[in-house]
C-alpha cells in the first residue's frame, strides 16, 4: 500500500512514463519475431519442435522456448566462458529453429 503513493513521484513527466512503455514495446516485438522466425522454419523445413509434454508441435511458442532454456547457467572463471552441463537435444532443436549457433552462451560473437 506505501508503494502506490510514491510510484506518482517517478512518472510525473510524460517522458517516464514513454520509456517503458518503448521498452515493453520492443520487447513484444522482440517476443513475436522470436515466434514468427520459428513457425517459419517449422514452414519451410517441414518439421515439428518440442512442445509440453513431451508431444511434438507445429505451433511453437516464444514461452515454450524460454521454458526449455530456464536452466541454461553460463559460468565465467577468467576470460574462459562455459555450460554449467551441455545443453539437451530439444534446446538444440530450438537454436537450429532460430538460426543460431550453439556456441554463442560460450562465444558472444559466435551468433
């Protein structure tokens, strides 16, 4: 309830208000081409990708591909990047879904 009174403080200006509503903005835009890019391929490649359950889906989610990565941890000692454990045959299929290389968690500039 002390939250609600002070949250008028932070968006008294129009601007403060823009900037997140930009952010969500882009970040649903960002969510849909995520999704668009995978039915795409399902499209073209004549392929399913893993869904709930265990069952095969032609009408994959962005959720359901960030559900899959939910456990993906990147441990960093020195300059040297890696897998906590390697990643599963579905986040494979994911990446490949995507276009993006495997590596990019160890090697940013692999993507």
């Amino acid at each position: 309830m002390a939250l609600i009174p002070r949250l008028h403080i932070f968006l008294k200006k129009p601007e403060r208000i823009e900037v997140p509503g930009l952010v969500l903005l882009l970040s649903l835009l960002v969510w849909r081409l995520i999704e668009r890019e995978m039915r795409q391929y399902i499209e073209r490649e004549k392929r399913d990708l893993p869904g709930w359950k265990k069952r095969r889906t032609t009408r994959p989610t962005t959720f359901m591909l960030m559900t899959k990565f939910q456990g993906v941890m990147i441990i960093k000692v020195g300059d040297t990047r890696r897998l906590n454990k390697p990643l599963t045959e579905q986040q494979r299929e994911y990446l490949l879904a995507l276009n993006v290389n495997p590596n990019v968690f160890v090697n940013p500039g692999a993507g």
